[in-house]
C-alpha cells in the first residue's frame, strides 16, 4: 500500500481502512491533502495534534476551523462541504475504532449549511487593534534570547498586523507577496491570490512599515527589487538573523503557520480578548470598506472575493448596528 507520511498515527489508520475499502488513489491523495492541512492548523491553535487534542475538540473550535476556511483561504462552500466530508469520515471511523466517544462535526452541519450571521465578537475593536499593534514593539513577556533579537522583527511584524487589519489580506495572500509586487515608488501593492490579480495602494503608515522591515535585513540576504524574492521572510532564533536557503539562493519565505503562530504569541501577550485571530483582522477590514460607503462591487474587487454573496453578511450586520 501507498504511505502517506506526516499524519498522527490515527490518521493514518484512517487511510489503510480507506485503501482496504479499495477506495480509488486519487481520492485517498484528496483526502490525505485536507487531513495534512487541518493537522496543521491544529498544531498552530492546540500546540499538538494528538489524540487527546482530538478527544476533546469542541463543535465551536471546529466551526473556527471552517471559518478559516472561508475567510482566510477563502473557500466556496461547496469546497468547505467537501473538506468537511473528509474530516468527519475520520472522527466517524474514531468513534467506530471506540477512539473517541462524541464526534463533534455531527453538532456543526447544520451551521455549515446556512451561513452563520455575524456577531460583535467575530471583529476586533479600534481598541484591541491598538493595543496589539503596540504589543509588537514591547519586550514584556518575552524570552532573554527572543529580546536580544527582538529589533529586528518588529517591523516585520507590524507591516504584517497593518496589511491584515487595513487591508484584509489573507494569510497565503500575505506570504504570497515578492519583492517585486511592492512598488515604493508608485505606493502600490499588488496581491495575488491563484488567478486574481489586486493593486492596492499604500498608505504613507503601512508603506513606511514596509520599507523599515526590509531595510532591517542584512544587505547579503535582503529581497532583491523586482525579483520573485519572497518579501517576509522567516527568521533564524539559533543564528540571530533572517533565513536564507542557499540551495535556491533566496531568502526563505515566512510561512502561513509561522504567521499564525506569531499573531497568537503576541494576541496572547497583549491580553485582549482570547480567540482573536487573523480572520477577526480580515473580517474587521471587510466591514470598516464597506461601513466607509464602499458598494458591494468595489469590496469584492478589493478584497478579491470570489463571490458577492459573502457581503450580505456583512451587509445584515451593518443595518443592525444601525437600528436604534
């Protein structure tokens, strides 16, 4: 039988009883590929992805997963349906297996099918923002080695929180950006996202943020203008400087787990509201366009939705904070 590596040990009984059903190769790679990238957020928001963890997921901490889904990798709900298909087969053959006793995706189906509205609690405040932007730069919590090196991550970070919260940006979107789509001259930044193509401006805050974070990496190893150079880049704690894989010879690009992580140290260290997280950032972007007088269609052209549909959300939310 095929292997598939890097799945808990669970998991990968999972698969052998899908190969021993004789379930087709490419629906097996399908599944292996959606299980990969929900252990992995696992691991961000848990710290693990053991069985313990698994035992004792909650329908809410499953219903956050798919608003990840939507919000930052913007799925369409017939993908989310897809993925949430595969993830439930595995908690149904645990609970089969006696492995865990509650599958906690039973609770989540109805909501999957109806869109949830939203609620005061799925956007941060001005305030939140503030004090998480000012946490950044802040050594209070933090390791003697992360202090030492701290100067030199602190624009990075910043240009990050700036670009999800003013922007919208999504995690892959953000780590998708190269050197060459930051124009400082023109203060234009464009975002790519599979085959939709944005040109943001900058702001004189954010394009600030962004050319102190470069200048901050040493010349040898900083993304070159105008090269496919990822623009964040991920950072060595052992050697005290940025990565760079001399293989390819560039710099070694941030990853969407890395982000996530980072905005989930310092969400912590902040002390605001516990749970918020880049799709809170993204989602408070969206409403402040659309509370600004922007129309459906300039959101969705900004924002890069796939769908207008996404916005009457938005749209319901906004008539109710209106309503006396």
């Amino acid at each position: 039988m095929e292997e598939y590596p890097h799945l808990p040990e669970y998991a990968n009984s999972f698969i052998s009883y899908l190969q021993n059903k004789g379930r087709k190769k490419s629906t097996i790679k399908r599944y292996y590929y959606d299980l990969q990238d929900f252990f992995a957020w696992l691991r961000v928001v848990k710290d693990s992805d053991q069985i313990l963890v698994i035992q004792n997921l909650t329908s809410e901490q499953v219903k956050e997963y798919f608003l990840f889904l939507s919000d930052q990798r913007a799925y369409s709900t017939a993908t989310s349906r897809r993925v949430f298909t595969v993830i439930k087969s595995l908690f149904q053959f645990l609970q089969s297996q006696r492995i865990i006793q509650v599958n906690p995706f039973l609770a989540v189906e109805k909501d999957l099918k109806e869109e949830k509205q939203l609620l005061e609690e799925d956007f941060i405040t001005e305030e939140e923002f503030q004090q998480l932007f000012e946490t950044l730069s802040s050594f209070d919590g933090l390791t003697e080695k992360q202090q030492k090196f701290r100067h030199l991550l602190i624009k990075r970070n910043e240009a990050i929180l700036s670009l999800l919260y003013h922007y919208g940006l999504t995690l892959q979107e953000l780590t998708n950006i190269e050197m060459k789509h930051v124009n400082f001259t023109r203060k234009q930044l464009t975002v790519i996202n599979g085959t939709d193509i944005r040109h943001l401006p900058l702001t004189d805050f954010t394009q600030q943020l962004l050319y102190t974070y470069k200048e901050d990496i040493p010349a040898a190893i900083r993304p070159n203008y105008y090269s496919s150079d990822r623009f964040f880049i991920a950072f060595d704690y052992q050697r005290g400087t940025f990565r760079f894989d001399y293989s390819i010879y560039e710099p070694k690009p941030l990853t969407v787990i890395a982000i996530q992580k980072m905005l989930r140290q310092e969400i912590r260290r902040s002390g605001i509201r516990q749970g918020i997280s880049s799709q809170h950032l993204r989602r408070t972007a969206i409403l402040n366009y659309l509370a600004s007088g922007k129309t459906e269609e300039e959101a969705q052209s900004w924002f890069g939705l796939k769908s207008h549909l996404t916005l009457q959300r938005y749209d319901h939310f906004i008539k109710q904070i209106k309503t006396p």
